[in-house]
C-alpha cells in the first residue's frame, strides 16, 4: 500500500453555490415586515432627537464612549451601572433560550443580522440577475460583458447597503448630524473611517458571498441550541408519512403527497432538503413552508405538507392521532421557567431604574498622613469626595455629617458647605473634618463618620459611611 493510499480522506467540500428561488406566502410575508422593521430601526435610530441639555448631543440612543455612558430616551447607564446592561444581557439570552425552546432556530430564520443582510442582499441579487434559473445561467456561462455589467451593478448595490450598514453603526456613537458632516466634509476622525471599512467590508462579505458559512461553520448558536430544544420544540419539519413515496406528478406508480418538485429545496437559502430530515444548517425560515404550500394548492392536496411541527406530534400523526394545540407546545414547564427568570429580572431591573438615585457620594479618606495636629492641638482628617451629578443640569450639592461627636466641617476651596457639581459629570471635593482638641473623636484611635450630599431644594439626599482617626495615646 502505497503513502498516498494511507492518508486519511479529505474533510474538505467545496461550496455549492446556492440560488433561492423567489416565494411568496404568509412566511415570506413576515419576513418581509421583520426585515423591515429591524433594518428601519437600524437605520433611525440614531437619527431620533432627544433633548440632553446643553451639554450632550440631543440623541435618544446614544453610547457615550468619551463620557462612559449609555443614553437610551430616558434612561442613562453610568459604568457604575453596568448591572442594567448585564441584566439587559441576560434577558437577551434567556429570551433566545425561550424562543428556542418554544419555536427552533426562530431567532436565525427571521431576525438574526446574518439573516436579515443576506436576504436583503439575496433581493438585490434578484433584482440585478433575474430568478434562480437566470442566475444559474449566469454562474454557469463565461465571461462576457453582459455578465460583467451584471455582477457590477449587483456588487455596486451591495457595497452601497454595506456602506449604509458601517455608516449608520458609528453614529450610534457621537451626534449623528454633526458626525454625518464631519463625514461629507471628509474630516471624520480616523477610528470613524475604520470602523466604517471594517463594517462595511465584513457586511459585503457576509451578506454577499459567505451567506449560510457564517451560520453552518461561523457561528456557535446552531451547536447551542441542539440544546434548548426537545420534542415538544415546534420546528420546520417535512410529514414523511404523508409525502411518502414522493413521485412525480404525472407517475403513475402510487405515491404520497409528494410531487418531487423540489420547490421546498429550490427556495431554501441554507440549500438543504427539508425532506431528509431536521438538520444543523436548517435557519427555521419556513420559505420551504411556503413553497409547498403554493405546490399543494396547484394540485389541489391539502396544505402542510411541510410545517412547523414536534417531534411528540410526528409520533402522535403517525398514529392517527391529531397533533397538540399549538399552545400546549409553547406553554410547559421549561418555557414557563424561562419566562418566570426573564420577567423576574425585567420588573427587578425597572424597580432598579425607578428607585436609583440621581446623586451618587464615595469618600475616600487620605491615609498619607492619617490625621494632622493643627496648632490649637484640634485633630484634623482628609477626606476626598466624589460627588455625581446624573441630571443635564449643573447643581449646587450640600454637604453635612453626622456623628456621635462633634466636628467641625470645611470644603476645600469653598466658603461654605456646598458645591456646585456639573451637569452630567463627577466632581472630585476635597473635605477637611476637624474634631476640636480634647473631644473624643480627637483621642479615640477611630470614630465612625457618616457624610451626606443634599441636592438642591432637598431633592435627594445620600450619604457613605467613613471613619475619623484620632490621636490616641
Ligand atoms: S429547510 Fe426550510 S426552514 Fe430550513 S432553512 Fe431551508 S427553507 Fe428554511
Ligand atoms: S415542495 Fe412539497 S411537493 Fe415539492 S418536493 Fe418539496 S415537499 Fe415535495
């Protein structure tokens, strides 16, 4: 045996290049209003004004990079607020564990990214080559101008959407008409050009020519939700013991339902045959739904030869038996516990955003000296204090302690015992403390030490709990 012959075979298939045919049907239809929902709220919303004062770009939705802040409308996350985003996080995983769950790869078939740019793109394509035969044809011909003028135009409009894609990403970022300008007027800041080229580039790539790699080689979900799902799980599934034998129309031989057609392949943007069964590559889109259905009323059979289906139902038709209702599939046990967590951190991270303060203190004291020995033999402490002011207005903060001793309290650069802290920002007070000589806080080794900041007409009020060092024998 030759060395050649020992060597393991190649796991390597080339791409088939796939061809969606165009359907219509209730499925198409939907996906047609998702993608334009998804792609409109892409687009707009960076576009929408909201006022922030004069301080902030009057956006709704906007990540504060330079600021470390994130505006949604109403809302605004400070990093030390990061638990509202991790909790959003959450209750997009669990979510997606949910719809999984309940209906299969939901997410991937309708409203995932990858799905959304490649059937926009796959409508463009359509648009520019003609149906599946025209842009077979046109694979499978040579080169010549016609061909060259097509793939043009068809790679110009691409580009052109993935522009529009990487364009409309960096002004979530910064105010979108002063950027869009800055843009037009060539004189955007260099990280704006590049996250432009990169986005742009990846969304030709991806939604032009990668297409269903992303999601069969790319992309980890498809492994992960083998996991969520179970036999109750509604999927797109092909009714065999219906379809079965399949043979061709005008055969005379007996056969099922169906007609071999291949209208359900022919459709499929992921090129696989629902036929042989649930596979990894299926994005749940229902197209080849839609594709029977249209086949089954030309040759007058009833619908649903291919539908969304569980694995307990195949079992129970197959019997004889009528499947479930579609609820008792969606509500059960798993499905009810996903939307009990999901519900449960929604309404905590509401109560979270309607209880928090729009005030926030930390006091750090100074350790390098501890305390110093004024001249009147007094003890003083130094403390540095971090007061935020979360409102699109400048404030004017009052500070004051409490504790079981008596002090006396001065502000660093200040007269009295208020401060005015800008709108939206932080500000670093520095704050003496002073116990008069031969008070006890002077000579105890620690006494505790609460500070509060008042926000003006006693709109608020919060404190951090610190201690006082003495001068102890
Ligand atoms: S088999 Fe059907 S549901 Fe699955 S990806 Fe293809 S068209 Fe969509
Ligand atoms: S579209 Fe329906 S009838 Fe045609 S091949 Fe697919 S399952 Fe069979």
């Amino acid at each position: 045996m030759s060395a050649q012959d020992q060597q393991p075979a190649s796991l390597y298939a080339a791409r088939e290049p796939i061809f969606p045919r165009r359907v219509s049907g209730r499925f198409r239809t939907l996906k047609w209003w998702i993608m334009a929902v998804t792609l409109g709220i892409y687009y707009i919303t960076p576009w929408i004004r909201w006022d922030r004062g004069p301080h902030l770009p009057d956006q709704a939705v906007l990540v504060d990079m330079a600021g470390r802040r994130f505006f949604f409308f109403w809302i605004e996350i400070w990093p030390h607020e990061f638990y509202f985003v991790a909790g959003l996080l959450i209750m997009a995983g669990l979510g997606l564990f949910l719809f999984t769950s309940a209906l299969g790869r939901v997410w991937c078939g309708y409203a995932c990214p990858q799905t959304v740019w490649t059937d926009l793109f796959i409508l463009v394509e359509r648009w520019v080559e003609g149906d599946r035969n025209a842009r077979v044809r046109l694979w499978n011909q040579g080169w010549d101008l016609r061909k060259l003028r097509l793939r043009l135009v068809k790679w110009a409009l691409w580009l052109l959407i993935a522009l529009a894609t990487g364009g409309a990403w960096v002004f979530y970022f910064t105010d979108a008409p002063t950027l869009a300008r800055d843009i037009l007027t060539l004189s955007a800041h260099p990280v704006v050009w590049i996250t432009i080229a990169i986005l742009t580039l990846t969304t030709f790539f991806f939604g032009g020519f990668f297409r269903e790699q992303i999601c069969i080689y790319a992309c980890p979900w498809p492994r992960i939700q083998a996991a969520m799902m179970d036999e109750d799980t509604l999927t797109v599934a092909y009714r065999d013991w219906r379809g079965e034998p399949r043979g061709k129309l005008k055969s005379t031989a007996p056969r099922g339902d169906c007609i071999d057609c291949r209208a359900c392949v022919n459709v499929c943007p992921m090129g696989i045959d629902i036929r042989d069964g649930q596979q990894l590559a299926c994005i749940t889109c229902a197209l080849c739904i839609d594709a029977c259905d249209e086949v089954m009323d030309k040759v007058g059979q009833p619908r649903g030869l291919i539908g969304y289906l569980a694995l307990s139902d195949e079992v129970a038709e197959k019997a004889g038996r009528p499947p479930r209702p579609v609820w008792k599939h969606v509500l059960r046990p798993r499905t009810m516990l996903y939307t009990v967590l999901w519900a449960g951190i929604g309404i905590g991270l509401i109560v979270a955003l309607f209880v928090r303060s729009d005030i926030g203190v930390s006091v750090s004291p100074v350790r390098n000296p501890t305390f110093v020995t004024l001249s009147d033999g007094s003890i003083r402490n130094t403390y540095d204090v971090r007061i935020r002011n979360q409102q699109g207005e400048d404030r004017v903060f009052t500070l004051s302690y409490s504790a079981d001793a008596p002090f006396v309290m001065t502000l660093e650069g200040e007269e009295g015992h208020e401060t005015v802290v800008p709108a939206d920002s932080q500000k670093l007070q520095r704050l003496y403390i002073t116990a008069p000589a031969g008070t006890p806080a002077a000579t105890m080794a620690m006494t505790d030490l609460r500070i509060w900041v008042t926000a003006p007409d006693g709109a608020g009020r919060v404190h951090a709990d610190t201690l006082f060092n003495g001068k102890s024998e």
